[in-house]
C-alpha cells in the first residue's frame, strides 16, 4: 500500500514538506510499540535519509526503540558522522550492523530460480539474510529510509536492499554483488528490473512477509544553483512506492549525452568518500558516458585505503583493478577471492576494461600504493589547482588553453551513459 506519494522533476520538498508528509503517513500506519529505522550511512549523506530519521524520532519518541545504520559492509559510524547526518537524534539508539557475524538466514533463493534471471550467467543458491535485530527485534514497525538511485550493484538502489543486503550477511551481499557484476553493469545500472533485484524480491516474497516493514523513499537531485534538492518522497510497503520512485529518479538523476567524453573530472567529497570501495561510483556511474581511449580523473582529497572492510582491501591490494576476464579467472583459481565475491564483484566495478584510463589523486594514499592496484595517479594539490571544483560547474566545462572537460561534483547523484553504450 502507498501511503504517500509525491514527486516530480520539477518539485523542490523543503524541511518541512518532508516532515509533514512523513507525519501524514505516519499517522496512517495507527499506534506502534517498537519501532525500528533503517537508514543508509554518511556514504548516502545527500540522500535526506538522516532528517527524516531525526523525524521519525520526534514522531515516536521512546517508542523509536533501535536504529541500526545499513552499512553492509562499511565501516560502522563513529560518533561525529553519526551526529553530522542524524542532528539530534540519541546516540544511544544506534546500532551496528555486523555482516560477518551478527544474522540470520531466512531462507535460501534456489539455485534454478538464481541462474533462470540471470540467462545463466551465474549457477548457485543465493541465501536470504538480515541482521538478528531485524529478524528477532519485536519491532512492530521497521522503518526502511533511503534514496532511489541509479547503482551499479542493483540497477536502482534501495527498497528491500536497504534492508537485506545493507544489514545482510557475508555470503547473501557476496553473492548479490558477484551476480550483478556476472551478469554485466551495462545490463543492470538504471534498470529497476534486474537479476538482483528479483532475487531480494523472492526472498522478500518467500522469506519476509511476516516483517513490518515500510518503505520512506527519496529521490534526490541537484538545483540550477548546485543544491541538493529532494524531487520526490514515496512512502509504501511494498512495491509501488519503489516503482514510482524509480521512475521518478530516471527523469532525474539520469543523464543520456548525444556523444562521449573524452575527459571527466570527478570530486569525492572527504566527509563520504574514503576508499576506493566507495570512491569507485566514480568509474561505474560514468563507464558508459566515456569514450575509447578516453580519461577519467578523480579528485578524492579523504582517499585513505582501497577496502571499508579490513580483509577487503587486502583482496583489493593483492589482485587489483584488471578487468571482468582477469578477475573471473582469479576467482575460478583462488580460494581468497572465491571466498570473497563481493570484492570480486567491487574489482568488476572499479575496472575501465582497458577502454579509458582512470588516474586516481589520493589526499592520503602514495603513488606506489594506487599504481599497484592498476590505477593511475596524479598529485592532489597540483590537480585541484588545475581543476578547480570551487570554479567548475556541473557538465561541460571549458579551461583555459580550450580544453574540454566534464566535471561531476558528486557520483553518488546520477548515472551518466552515451546513447549507443545504453541499449
């Protein structure tokens, strides 16, 4: 059921819209208990998902009884971020979510049904897992709160992810990501229809119903004078609210060009962007919008370490950014990253398939330390002096001397593409 919907291109949601409207839903769903919010981390900062979690605490009050952050397989929120995305929320409700351990499977997605979505591109069972606080809470509402997006991983980001692969385990978010990545990003980036997409659906069909959950979707974009602006609010708990939100983020957050780029510039903002595992939004949200032999430039000043996740960034570290054929031969041959298919997936992600050339400038990390991961690299402050993203403008942009470049201040915001790369 929908139980608020609103949301159009042109439609700017204050503070106070966003407030009302969740207040209006809110009120639809009756007297709760025990309510428990799932928002995304700092990784989804602009996404407004931490207002309207502050709200809902201001709705519910001590009845708001846990909020457990859908980190994945992030690192858990320190104090400050906590604070910086959540305002005035109690730190004391906050939870952490633990991938490796702290789940429970709810059933498994069947190995047939895995490989019929996937037109056989991957051939295994794909287990239906949640943190234990979801599962065996007592909550009588879980509030799940997030934005809708073009992703790499999905097609469209949020809705059912948020919950069981955002608070999911080891194996269901490995084999999630290595079945997108398997089945190819060209294929899934801003599909609300995917392989992935219709196995969470299963689970949460087959596994989940018994679950209360309601869905607080945001779409979010940015206004002609660079602020972010939530275009859309779809408030449900099932599918609909997710399908118009969809809809509503391709017209926005959507970016078709009529021919490809030679040379993007991409700013990783250091209150998200740490790591290459996040930072990478910058290779797969504009793979299909760059041309051959084209160049990639991302300026990520809190670019401290490849991997969120400890054994990752040594997966990332030992094997590198090498291409879709490499890794799947890596993971046919090593146990490490057999046993690790979410970073294989995340190597998938972050490799241009030697078609442009990726040049990474670090504020933290040494030229020897992104070269071994086959990346380039470029010196930070020398770079932020010529690409000035206090003087660039979203889009096109020409310098000084006439050269032409494309600059995109936040990844994480859209999905760019050139009409023949997008079928």
């Amino acid at each position: 059921m929908l139980f608020y919907g609103k949301g159009s291109a042109n439609l700017s949601l204050s503070r106070e819209d966003l407030k009302a409207a969740l207040y209006e839903a809110l009120d639809k769903l009756g007297a709760r208990k025990k309510v428990l919010a799932i928002p995304p981390d700092i990784t989804r900062l602009h996404s407004q998902s931490g207002i309207l979690t502050e709200y809902a605490w201001q709705y519910y009050k001590d009845r708001l009884s846990d909020i457990l952050p859908s980190i994945g397989t992030h690192v858990p929120m320190t104090e400050k971020e906590i604070g910086i995305m959540y305002g005035e929320t109690p730190k004391r409700l906050f939870r952490v979510h633990d991938w490796r351990e702290g789940f429970v499977t709810l059933g498994d997605v069947p190995a047939d049904y895995v490989r019929q979505v996937s037109g056989g591109a991957v051939d295994f069972p794909i287990p239906f897992q949640v943190d234990k606080l979801v599962a065996q809470g007592g909550h009588d509402l879980i509030l799940s709160v997030g934005q809708v997006v073009p992703h790499e991983v999905i097609g469209m980001a949020n809705h059912n992810k948020n919950v069981f692969i955002g608070t999911g385990g080891k194996e269901g978010i490995n084999k999630t990501h290595f079945l997108g990545a398997a089945y190819g990003l060209e294929r899934i980036m801003g599909r609300a229809d995917t392989p992935v997409k219709r196995v969470l659906n299963y689970g949460t069909e087959h596994f989940a119903r018994h679950l209360p959950i309601v869905y607080v979707l945001t779409v979010v974009d940015k206004d002609e004078s660079d602020r972010i602006v939530v275009r859309g609010l779809f408030i449900g708990d099932d599918m609909e609210c997710f399908n118009l939100a969809a809809a509503l983020s391709l017209k926005v957050n959507f970016f078709m060009l009529d021919r490809p780029l030679k040379k993007v510039v991409v700013y990783l903002d250091p209150t998200e962007f740490k790591s290459t595992w996040l930072g990478n939004k910058s290779v797969y949200r504009t793979r299909m919008a760059i041309a051959d032999g084209g160049d990639l430039i991302v300026l990520a000043p809190g670019l401290k370490e490849f991997g969120e996740d400890a054994g990752n960034d040594v997966i990332i570290r030992k094997y590198g950014y090498v291409g879709t054929p490499k890794v799947l031969d890596y993971v046919r041959k090593n146990d490490d990253l057999k046993n690790s298919l979410g970073a294989a997936a995340h190597l998938i992600h972050g490799s241009s398939e030697d078609r442009f050339s990726i040049t990474y400038c670090p504020g933290h990390l040494s030229k020897e330390e992104i070269e071994s991961v086959n990346l380039g690299y470029a010196d930070i402050n020398e770079m932020m002096r010529r690409y000035d993203p206090k003087k660039l403008r979203d889009g096109m942009n020409k310098m000084p001397g006439g050269e032409e470049v494309f600059y995109i201040s936040n990844p994480a915001l859209g999905l760019w593409a050139h009409k023949d790369r997008f079928k």
